[in-house]
C-alpha cells in the first residue's frame, strides 16, 4: 500500500496523536502522570529494543522524516501514545487472564501493521527475523506493561 506523498509512519503518528486527542474525554480514570510514565517506558523500552535489533541486523526502516539513530521518529511518537493509551484503557491491577488475552489482541495488531509497513517498504525484516519473532516481541513486551502499569500507577 503506497500513500502518495506520505510515508506509512507518518500516517501511523497521526493516526496514534489523533486517538490520543479523543481518548482523554472518553476516560477519565488516571492522572496525567501515570500516563506519562507509561508513554516514556514504553518509548524508551522502544528505543533500545529497536536499536539493539537495528544493530543486531534484524531490521531497518526507510521513510522517516527524522531517524532516532534507527528509529524513526514517528515510532517515538508512537511509542509514547501508545504508553498513554495504555494507562488511560488499561486496569492498573495486574490479573494474568486479562494480560495475556489484552497482550495476544496487541501483538496481533502490532504484526499486522509491521506486515502493512513491509509492503509500503517502510520496515524491512532481515537475518532470519520474522513475523513470529515480532509478535512474540509484541507478546512479551505488552504482558510486561500490564506489570509494569500496576507498578507505575
């Protein structure tokens, strides 16, 4: 799928700032402080899987306005949404039940939209990485924020 005139990341940004915008006024539940907390772990957790994998020589990513060393930085700003949203949607009470069915829904999407930035050539798997490997990623890392949103909260 190719946007004309706009890589696929920015499209993502947007789309992740413009729910970010709404959901505030849909729940109003948490402080704004644990979502910041949420939205930096996950964008710093990010930022150092993503590098690490980057120098492992398991992906790259082309079409970014501003690389983060190799993150782009529309993924950041992805991340951190995503941190907030987490906080905001998600119960601070860590129960494995809902963290492993919320985290399998989460891994699932996050390997679609990687499989949707393949084909627009914007995310480029290599040295044997594949799809399993990331929605395992996705997986681990989400059931992981279900923890550590109860610790942060």
């Amino acid at each position: 799928m190719q946007l004309v005139g706009m890589s696929m990341w920015v499209y993502l940004m947007l789309l992740s700032i413009g729910i970010m915008g709404i959901l505030p006024f849909l729940i109003k539940k948490k402080h704004c402080s644990e979502m910041l907390k949420m939205a930096f772990f996950l964008a710093l957790f990010d930022f150092a899987f993503e590098n690490i994998g980057a120098i492992q020589g398991y992906w790259y990513s082309t079409g970014s306005a501003f690389p983060l060393l190799a993150v782009p930085i529309e993924v950041f700003i992805i991340a951190l949404a995503a941190g907030s949203a987490y906080a905001l949607i998600f119960p601070s009470k860590f129960e494995w039940h809902f963290a492993i069915a919320s985290s399998l829904v989460i891994a699932a999407v996050g390997t679609f939209i990687e499989a949707m930035l393949i084909g627009a050539g914007n995310l480029h798997y290599a040295n044997g990485w594949t799809s399993y490997q990331a929605f395992a990623s996705y997986f681990v890392v989400f059931l992981m924020m279900a923890r550590v949103n109860e610790l942060l909260a």
